[in-house]
C-alpha cells in the first residue's frame, strides 16, 4: 500500500496551448514533464513570449528530481533556459530533442549546472520514486515519446504529442504493444493529448502528404518551391525523396531550415543521397525543372525566405518567377493566419501557382484525432483520466470522448493550471490549488503581468499620446505663457495642426477658468486632462493619452520657452 | 456598333475582401455597384474601418446615374453614410436591403439628398446607357441579388454574393433560368464572387443545418442557445421551425438580433407562429427543455449577449446553467478566430455543452464553392471574366476555374482594385490605373493612412512612452535641475523605480557631459533621446517612445518645480 497520494500539478499546458509543464509528486519526489513556452496573443503588447510559473517548484525545490522532456518543440522546451537558470535539475531527453535544448540554452546565452542526459525510447529511468520508461510516438518532430511512468501509487502514462500513423515517413510509429500490455495490467491513469479533440475521424497519414507532393512535382514545369515547419524533419525528408524521384535537386534557404536540416544530416533523422542538395552557384546553372527549393516561411514570419520572396525583397537569395510552384506544406498556427494569407496573396500576384492547405492536401498534423484518441484511451484502459495539452474546450471534448469509452465521468479529471490533483488507488479529488501566474518575457525583464501596463499600451496603441506642458509663473501663480502641445501617434500631421492649435486654447481657458491660482498640481493635472480629452472627444472622437508636465518659472523671466 | 469602350473600373472588393465597389462607365454615363467598408487589420492601430476612395467619381460626378446595391451586407453598402455625404446619386435597392441601408444612414446620422428607390427580382431600371435586371441569388441574407446589365457594348452579368442552395431556407434559389437563356444569348462580361474559389466541390444547402439543429435540439435536455449573425434571417427562421417543431418558445436577446428580427417579422422575411417568441418574465417560468435563446455573439464580440453570458457578467439578462446547449451557428470572419475560442472556452467552462462548426456542421456559409462557380460560368458562357470580391489568391483561383472551363486566358482579367478595364465587343485591355488610396475613418477622422502615425502607434503599443523633462536655466544655459521622467505603458511600477533614476542620472551625464550651453534645442532633444534609448536597451531590451520637454526658466527662480 502506498504512503502518500499521488499529486498532479499542471503548471501550464491546460486552458493555453502552448506552454506544457506538469509536476507529478509522491511523498518527497517531484518529477517535472516538460516546460514549454507560449507566445502572448494580440491584447499582450509588448510581450515576447510566456512561461510557467514554477513557484510551486521552488518552494519544494529540494524534493525536485528531474524535469523529462517529450519532445523539442518550443511549447515543450522553450521554457528551460528560464527554469534552468533558477533551478538546476536534471534534464532528460532523447537525442533529437537534446539537440535543440542545447541550441536553445546557447540562443539565450543560458549557462546552467544541470545535466543533459539522454534516453530513448525503450530506455528507463529511476528519479526518486518514479520509475519511467519512455516509448515512441509519432508526431510532427522527430524522436517523441511518451512516458510509462511507475509510481507507488499505480501506473501512469503520459501521451506526449502525438498520432497514429501506420505510414509515417520516418521510422516514428506509436508504440502500441507495451500500451497493449500496460491496459491488461492496470494503468491508474492516464495523461493525453487534446490539441485535435475537435476533430471527427482519423489524422491522416504522411504517406497522403507523400502522394500529394509527388503529382505536384510530376506535373510542375518549373521550379516547386517548398516551405514546412524547420523541426518537420520527416517532411522535409519526403521533399528529398520526392526530389531523388523526379530527378531534381534541393535549395535549401532559410537559417532555421538549414540548420536543423543539417543537424538531422548529421544524426541520421534525415536521410539523402550524395549531392541532392546544390548550392547557390549550382541553383544558378540548372534547368527550373530540376529544381526544388525547400524554404522557411510556412507561418509568413515577416523576416523568413519565403516572405522576402513574395516581397521581391532585393536581398533574397530567391525571385519568384512565373512558372514557379510554390507548395505551403503546413497550416497557419492560430493567430498567425493573416500572415501567411498576405504571402499567399504577394505570391500569386508575382505568376506563382500557390498550393496550400485550403486547396490540397499537403500537410497532415502530428495530432491524433478522436478516433485515435478513443484508440489510446481504448488499449491503455486507465481508471482515472486528465486530458492535457489543449485549451479549455479541446479538455472538455476530450473528457466527453473518455467517457463515451466507459470511463466513469468521477475518473475524468478537466483540470485547470495549478489545480491539485490527489490519486489514491481507488479515488482522486482536487484537492487545492498553487499560484499559476501568467509569467511574460520582454526583453530582459520577466515577470508578473501589470494589467495598468497593457491597459496604457492599449490606448497608446489607439490614438497615441499628447503631451502638454504647462509653465506656471512661481510668482503670480498664474499661467506664465500660452500651454504647448507635443503628439506622437495622434492623429495626421495636416489635420492636426489646427486641432493642437484650437487645443492649446482649450487648456488656456480650463486653467484661466475661475482665476485660481496654479499651484496646486493635481489641480492643473486633473484640468488639462479633463478639458482636453472632453475637447478632443468633441472634435473628432478619439481619445489620445494626455500627459501634462507641470513646470513652475520664474516671474522675472520673460523668455520662457518650451518645446 | 458601339460608339465607346465600356469601362470597368473597380474602386474596392479585389484584393481586399469586403469594401466592395465598382464602377462602370460607358460615354459619359457612370453606374456604380455597392458601397461597402471594411473592418481594418490587427496592423491598423487605431483605426475603425476602411471605406473606398472615391476621387474617381468625384472627378466625373456629373456623369454618375446610380448606385446599385446588390444586398445588404456592411462590406455592400457599409461605405455608403460617406459617399452620400459628398455626392448624392439615386441608390436602387431591394426591400430587405433598402430598409439596412436606412438603419445605416440613421446611425452614422448621415442626412442625404440621394433618394433611395426599390427594385425588385425582375424589375429593370434604365440608368443612362445602362438598363439593369435584378435577379434573385441565394446568400446569407434575404433579398440578394444579382444583375444582369445590357450596355451598347454587350451583356454585363454580376453575380452579387452568392451560392446554389436548391433546398435553401427561405424562397431564395438563384435563379438559373434567366441566366441559361443569356448564355445561349451571349454575354460579354462576367463579373462573379471568389470569396469561396479555395474550397472544392459544392457548399452544402441549409437543409443541411437545419438537420443538425433538429438533432441536437431533440437530444437537449436543458436549454438551447443558439447565435448567428444577425442579418442571417434564414438561420432565424430555421431556429423559429425548430422550436414550433419541438414545443420550445424562443426568447430573443442583442440588440441587433432583436431589430433585425423585428423588421424582418414585420416585412415578411420571417415568419413565426403567433406567441413563439417569449419575454424574459415567460422565460422564467418555462421549463428549461421549453426553451431555445436566440442570441448575438456568434464572432465572440466583447459586449455581445453570448459574450455576457460567457463572462457571467452579472447584467446578462441570461446565465449560463450546466445543462445549457450552445450552438455556435457561425464560422469566425477572418481575424475574430481567437475571440469566439476564448467565448466557446468560457462557455465550456461554466458547465455548458458547446456545439460549433470543429465539431459538427451547425453553419453553412453564403458563397459558392468551386463547382458553383464552374457552374454559373458554364451557364453564363461570358466573352470576358473579370473575378470580384476576393483577396488576391481567390481572383487567381477564380482565374483558373474559368480558365478550366474554356474562357481563353487573354480573356481573363485578374484586376487590382483602380485599375481601368476597357472592353470592346472582341478585346480588352487594362488602359490604366485611377488613384485608390485607403481611406480610413477614426472616430470623425476620415483620410488617408498616416504611415508615420501607425509606426508611432506601433512602438507605443510596444514599450510604452517616456517623457522627460529637462529644464534649462536661461542664464548660464546649465541645467536648472536635475530632468524628471514620467512613463505610460512602459514596465512595471516595481522594478520601473530603480530604472527610472538611474535614467534620470544617464540624462544628467549625457547632458553635462561636454559643457556645451544647452540652449540649441535639437543637440538637447537628440542627446536625451540617444542616452537614455541606448540606456533602456542595454538594460532590459525595450525600447519606449522618448518625448523630449526641454523648459527654458530664469536663473534667479530657485524654487524650479517639475512634475
């Protein structure tokens, strides 16, 4: 019988995609999983990106054991050079993985004790009291696994991200055998993911992205120009395969692209025959039909190969030609929609022939769909379940799929970040919850989000500001020359000349109003603010940040003059 | 013969969906079709919406005959309060449409001259060289239409917004006949809707949704919520047949969904059984399986009913009960994506099962698909094609569509929006280019785009502003103290303490520095900017707006005081 309750903590990954850390607890071990980071939406100006919070962890940092690592996209290792530059735990990850946690610590100049260590799939590991074993799943990286994690209470096991794929372009399947076997033993629970529980059906397999990706280079003319995700190693090696097929040979443009493509060179995750790739001076001398371009920009980033194509950036190493295929061979993360449309549009516009995701289908995600879902829920046959790894309603779509497998609605566990979670063998109750919150980045500055902050920014971001200073004689008290107004962000320089004129009136009459005297500040300040913005509403119905500097001169001096 | 070419000059609605505006011209006649706005993009800070410029018909506005409106969406006649304010030609419309564009004018309180006449599907109207036929097309509004325009040059045919729905909700399929006849007759020009070139096949019909509303109401065991557009009045009927079918009462909350089912009750484009609709009182008393909410909110708008509900905000007139069915009958537009996920989020949250399009098909939308378009060109048989209403990509699948269905290429016109088309009976030919800026409106602004002020707008949003005022004694040209800094937006009040002296103090050196008199104020104004920009850089990455007061005061005033 165990001592202790089993403690789940989701630090992030619930309700936000994009910024997964979970701690699982037993007695006086922790082990974390994953610790990504999230980048902020629209409404958080000026904000770089996100992070867990790991308060939680540093009030229990003496229990900590070790922080597991599924795999390396940014929402499951961009958090560590934070975390690790206040805590130093060991790491473990598989190799691919481990590649790009180092590049991430080195981008930011991150220095840490903590060990890096590798596992792989089939390996195990013992933190404490946890036993883990890793297995592989299929998803849009290579080397991801999920976890069979031994506990004293029971046997957990963690997804990761990932899908089924019977075909998967590199020797990534799901593991299902040892789930298989697990779900006849006993598992107490199981952890997955969520980002595709919206979606009826089946994710389908890589090979149709294969199939796609061959009729379009068979039947282009001229150049195809490629661009996916820089981690989708196993799509770039479909272009390569593609390439060697059709007898055309690989550009690759594009820092991100080209170093992970020669990173999973180096290690076996890519797979290419001797001088498939050509350089520049090659590129120059071959026919447009032997030729495939593979290119960073799938999310129309405004600084990436792709986008300074479509803009004829006279710096591309590459101009869009007509004649040119261009293949996008991803879907547009959320919020970066307009982006990729604008490229989409610049190219079409420039005599490219454009095939993305609305017309063909050249991207598959690497996110299992209901049915996989049920699938995994199916062979693991857990007696409790918490989905992970999706915002609030992909949870809650997930928790109505465990149930309708048979899972006992009292086993399903929709938890929100810093929630509690207690597992004995036979029960689980939330049983409190640790402060989760919103850790931003920007820049060098980390911390708490400030809503004055944003607030301000948001109408800064609107109508812009206007400052007006006031110099106020220390002799009479009174107004010592007419008030001056300095905009930036406001309104039209030709327009506005006029308005700022009329403005400045405004203000003198507020202040010469009732003939008070002007040394009270926080009576000017509230004058000037008052007059002006009720004015500038009036006028032309915006609302612009009012500064007022208050400044007291000398009576004697008659030369007061103000910028 | 002809006398003239006709002219086909777009003002808005190509490469830029939804501000939609043509104009055609033959002599010294000018037909304009729609006025539409469009809402600006996450870039344009500030900014309210986008309208067409119309220097074009201003140069000619003794020759303009009409405006004709082809149904009564914001992006038809949302521009229309500012084009009769300055120019006041008869605007032709159908009843539906007619009674918007009213409600339009009334709320931007525009007061025009220009009459506003009825037509109707059938009907013809003579506007100089132009005679115009209206016929009925199917869309997501009642009484759309398309026209059918006979020109000394040949036979103009625009297709209005629209799809081929032959099971549609109300009495409102296109009307194919007219058209069939007119292919066999020969058309010279086809003007049609690409919104949907992207999607293959054909869009699915009401009777569709209808299927799923049934299903999913009969399942319900509490209340159902149901939100769409609100001048989607087909959606509103088909909820009204559903809850007479299913013994429930329909309770109707938001503002615009309650006008427009109102005005739409009176004229007869909706039709419900005396005593369905029910008041809140009634609503209170009925069992809950007795009720479905028809309600605004389906693109997640912050002070929308949905939205309330969502937030709890306690001034709903309606909470949210676990039991509650939502039906999201509606896709996000383009840009409100992250909005009605954090409303369906919310809703989940608060216990409610939420139904939307991800997970079953609760919309239909209004545009043809592929083979629709393939359709009407095959039926419309036009001399020339001129792709309308879509960004840039839609025209050039559009283009190809056409092209796959037999219209020579050099017959295709893939137009931007100013450029001047001429048709002759046997050729075209762009000949020019006409001025179209983008207009933008900004609470009573209306202008061109400032890029200066957007860039400023851009930066403030970012990091903020730092104004810092720096007095000057006019004496000896020292500093008269030591330079005061107040911040908006810019960092956290914490930490922004410390910063803050310390810039006051890289001002005070920047400005000592060299013993130069202070009284140039460009070398004051660029030496505070430089300091401190680089000191907030080097210290935490951001870079705020610093604004500069440099203050002139005498030597004699000891008591200089700045806030």
């Amino acid at each position: 019988m165990p001592t202790h309750k089993l403690r789940i903590v989701p630090l992030g990954g619930l309700a936000e995609i994009g910024k997964n850390m979970m701690a699982l607890e037993y007695g006086n071990d922790i082990v974390v999983i994953d610790a990504g980071l999230m980048f902020p939406s629209e409404e958080m100006l000026g904000v770089d990106l996100l992070i867990p919070d790991i308060s939680y962890l540093l009030a229990r940092r003496k229990n900590l054991r070790g922080i597991v690592i599924t795999h390396g996209h940014e929402d499951h290792i961009g958090a560590l050079p934070y975390v690790l530059s206040r805590i130093a735990p060991p790491v473990y990850a598989t190799r691919f993985t481990r590649e790009l946690i180092m590049v991430e610590l080195k981008q930011r100049g991150v220095k840490t004790s903590a060990k890096l260590n590798l596992v792989s799939p089939g390996s195990r590991i013992t933190l404490g009291k946890f036993t883990i074993e890793f297995f592989s799943v299929c998803h849009s990286i290579p080397d991801s696994v999920g976890l069979v994690i031994h506990t004293p209470v029971g046997i957990v096991v963690h997804s990761g991200d990932f899908k089924i794929d019977h075909t998967p372009a590199l020797s990534e399947a799901t593991n299902f055998n040892q789930l298989a076997l697990l779900g006849a033993k006993g598992v107490l629970l199981l952890l997955s993911d969520s980002t595709y529980a919206e979606l009826p059906g089946y994710t389908p397999s890589e090979q149709v992205v294969r199939d796609t990706l061959d009729r379009i280079v068979s039947e282009a003319k001229g150049r195809v120009i490629v661009t996916t995700f820089a981690s989708l190693v196993s799509r770039m090696q479909q272009v390569f395969d593609v390439a060697v097929k059709h007898g055309r040979r690989v550009f690759i443009v594009g820092r991100s692209m080209k170093e992970i493509a020669s990173m999973a060179l180096k290690t076996g995750y890519l797979t290419a025959p001797p001088g498939i790739i050509c350089r520049l001076d090659e590129l120059k001398t071959l026919p447009h039909n032997r030729v495939i371009v593979l290119s960073t920009g799938s999310q129309g980033e405004p600084t990436s190969a792709l986008v300074r194509m479509a803009n004829r950036d006279p710096s591309s190493r590459i101009q869009i030609i007509p004649g040119d295929t261009v293949v996008i061979s991803a879907t547009p993360i959320p919020g970066n929609e307009a982006l990729v449309s604008k490229t989409t549009d610049s190219l079409f516009h420039q005599g490219a022939n454009v095939i993305y995701d609305k017309v063909a289908q050249v991207h598959v995600h690497g996110h299992g769909s209901q049915e996989e879902l049920k699938l995994l829920l199916s062979l693991v046959k857990p007696k409790f379940f918490v989905p992970i790894h999706g915002e609030y309603r992909h949870l809650s779509l997930h928790a109505s799929l465990a149930s309708s497998v048979g899972i006992p609605e009292d086993n399903i566990f929709v938890l929100d970040n810093g929630d509690i979670l207690e597992l004995g063998q036979d029960s689980g109750k939330v049983v409190g919850r640790t402060r989760v919150g919103v850790i931003y980045v920007s820049g060098m500055i980390t911390g708490e989000l400030n809503a004055g902050v944003l607030r301000d920014r948001k109408l800064l971001s609107r109508d812009g500001v206007v400052v007006v200073t006031v110099a106020v004689d220390a002799g009479n008290g009174r107004l010592a020359e007419r008030p001056r107004i300095v905009t930036r962000g406001f309104i039209d320089t030709g327009e506005e000349q006029k308005l700022i004129e009329k403005g400045r009136d405004v203000v003198l009459a507020a202040l010469d109003h009732d003939k008070r005297r002007l040394s009270e500040p926080s009576f000017v300040d509230a004058r000037v603010k008052d007059s002006l913005s009720k004015f500038f509403y009036e006028q032309i119905h915006r609302r612009p940040v009012i500064i007022p500097v208050v400044v007291e001169v000398s009576a004697k001096n008659s030369e007061v003059s103000t910028r």
